[in-house]
C-alpha cells in the first residue's frame, strides 16, 4: 500500500465515522508519520450542520492533562517543585481542611504531587462520582446551563462536603479531575502566575502554537478564522454553556489538531522536557486492563485478548472522544475528536483502525525494500 492509498483510507474511514452515527455532527483527524510519508489533516460533518474545516480549534477535554503534566516537568526541571512534595508544602489550609478523610482519618499531608499526576491520590472526581444526596456535575453542567463556577477553588470546595475519598493515597488507582484542579492551584501558587500564562509562556509560546488556549481564561496568540467546533452531548449543543466553566487544568484546553501535533513531537523529542523527567513521569499505576496512567500519560500496552499489541502507543484521551497519541511502530502521531461527550472510546476505536492502515502500509513498504 502506498502513502497516497493509506492517506485515502484514512480520510474514507473519517467519513464512514461520521456517515454512521448521527450524533457525531463534526469530527477532526490528524495522522501524520514522516517515515512512511503520511500527513492525513481532515475534518467531517454531517449534513444540516455548519461547514467543518481541519483547522477548527475544538475542545480537547482530558487530552489538557498531558498539558498540565509536561508544565509540571518544566517547573520540575527548573527546580521549582519536584513530583515528592507534598501538596500541603503548597496550598492553604482551609483549602486544605478535610480534603481527604478517609475511614475516619485525615489523610490529606500524605498527598504528593505525583500522587495527583497519575491519579493515586485517593480524591474524589468532582466530575464523574456522584454525590449521596443532590445533583451531580455531569446533570448541573448539562440541567443549569448559567451555572457559572467562579474559580477552580470553587470547584474543590464544593467536591468536599458532597464527595467520598476512595483510599489512603498511593494505595490505588481513582481518576481525579479534583486532583487535576489543585495541581493548577498548586503551579500557581509556585510561580506566582495564573495558570494560562504559565501556559503560554512555557508551551504555546515555545512551540508555537498559536491557536491554542485555555477556555475562559485566555485567547490565543492568533485569532483563527474558523469558529470553535461544536461540542455536543446527544443532540444538544453545550458549546456555548457557562456551565462547562467547571473546565480547568485537567480538561479547559481548546486547540487545533496542527498546533498539538506540534506539542507531540517536541514530546517525543526530548524538546521541551529534560529525559530524565520524562522518564520519571512513566510511574505506571493501572488504569483498565491493558491500560496504565502515569503523570498526565496514558498507554496501551499489550495484553493477551483484551489488547493487541500493535496498538500500542502513549498519550491521553478525553470524554468527548478526543485523542492525542504516538505510536512508535510507525513513528505516527494520531490526533484527533468527535465532539461528542461520552464518546471516548468510539474516539479509541477511530485511532485504532487508522494504526491498522498504517501498519498495512508499513508492511507493503518493508516488502518493497526487500524486493529491491
């Protein structure tokens, strides 16, 4: 298979994506893999919705926590915080005050940075766990759309009292956007900057991403002449509600596909981050089968039946069936969203099909070198 074939399947296997599933108004798709001369920039919409174009920004949802852990490495690099030190080093104590009780213990000074990087910390998530008594914040964000959240302390604050803790920290695996909102705090209280800038300043500047930024807390350095891609839950257009205001360091990212494939590769190219704090952010703890979580990293990693090894590859993935991953078998990066919330494995399943063409023409290239 040439590259101009596979660069066809992929973009025919988008289209069947959207095509099939009514819910999926508008879809965007990167593949790109200079070894095997793939560079695959799409976008695809349904009809009786608004034009999509490739170089949309779009909410990248939890994708935004590898953002947050790779500006946690940089401030690790210059000696401004280091993933042993306990979060009470840093924040305040009514902040603080029962955070974390669990079995009837105030396990809150055991908590460690690296503990709210891969999600061991025991804390709630103030997102997906549902309170004993009263609303949860998926059924606030989509039933009071004028729901405004004033800060992510807010948020913390209101995940206290309603929310459980899960286990004494480091002793599991909890996925925490809770967690996530105090790793922002606590780099904001480091740097004496607010989080967006410190954004900005160590990533979006560097590396030139221009049309990215974090939702209502900055712009990007670059007005881009296509709107916002809209982000859908069912049939409902939640794009524009002040309710998603819950959205922070660990899911507020809005981006291009281009401007994060520009992230990835410095990634992958020991560019923006020293290897020996790389190295450290591999602190694997299991996510689901076949699925580990380090700092802000996720991989799938082979597993008899449940995952191919073929598959596998590091990055992260959102709810809305957003993904940003490499794949070291090809040298690809595979970027892309559905727009859709509770999409994310669907957002899965369209990566993995797009790795099963360029293995095809991984392979169909390997027998035309040894035919020569």
């Amino acid at each position: 298979m040439k590259a101009t074939e596979a660069q066809s399947r992929i973009s025919d296997l988008l289209k069947r994506t959207v095509d099939k599933d009514p819910l999926i108004r508008n879809a965007y798709l990167l593949v790109h893999s200079a070894r095997l001369g793939i560079h695959s920039h799409l976008a695809a919409g349904s009809e009786n919705n608004p034009p999509v174009h490739a170089e949309q920004p779009y909410y990248i949802a939890s994708v935004s926590k590898l953002f947050a852990s790779v500006l946690c490495g940089r401030l690790a690099d210059r000696g401004l915080i280091d993933f042993e030190d306990p979060i009470a080093r840093f924040l305040d104590a009514e902040l603080l005050r029962g955070l974390h009780v669990y079995k009837g213990r105030d396990r809150t000074s055991e908590i460690l940075v690296r503990h709210l990087l891969n999600h061991t910390s025991g804390l709630h998530d103030f997102v997906e766990d549902k309170p004993a008594e009263g609303p949860s914040m998926i059924n606030i964000t989509l039933n009071e759309p004028s729901r405004l959240w004033q800060s992510p302390r807010e948020l913390v604050e209101w995940a206290k009292p309603r929310l459980k803790t899960h286990f004494t920290p480091g002793q599991g695996f909890h996925y925490s956007d809770t967690g996530y909102h105090l790793l922002g705090l606590i780099m904001e209280q480091v740097t004496g900057k607010p989080y967006h800038e410190l954004l900005r300043h160590f990533l979006f500047e560097p590396l030139g991403m221009k049309h990215s930024y974090l939702s209502r807390y900055s712009e990007p350095m670059e007005p881009n002449v296509h709107p916002m891609g809209r982000l859908y839950s069912r049939n409902t257009d939640i794009t524009q509600y002040d309710s998603l205001s819950f959205m922070y360091a660990g899911g507020g990212l809005v981006s291009t596909t281009e401007d994060q494939l520009k992230f990835m590769k410095a990634l992958v190219g020991n560019e923006i981050l020293s290897r020996g704090t790389f190295e450290r952010m591999k602190d694997w703890a299991r996510f689901f089968p076949g699925i580990d979580y380090g700092y802000g990293l996720m991989r799938f990693k082979p597993m008899f039946l449940l995952m191919p090894g073929k598959y596998s590859s590091w990055g992260n993935a959102g709810s809305t069936g957003s993904f940003l991953f490499y794949h070291p078998a090809t040298d690809a990066y595979l970027i892309g969203s559905l727009n859709q919330f509770r999409y994310n494995r669907k957002g899965i399943k369209l990566m993995f099909k797009a790795i099963d063409i360029l293995l095809q023409c991984d392979r169909a290239r390997a027998r035309e070198k040894t035919a020569e």
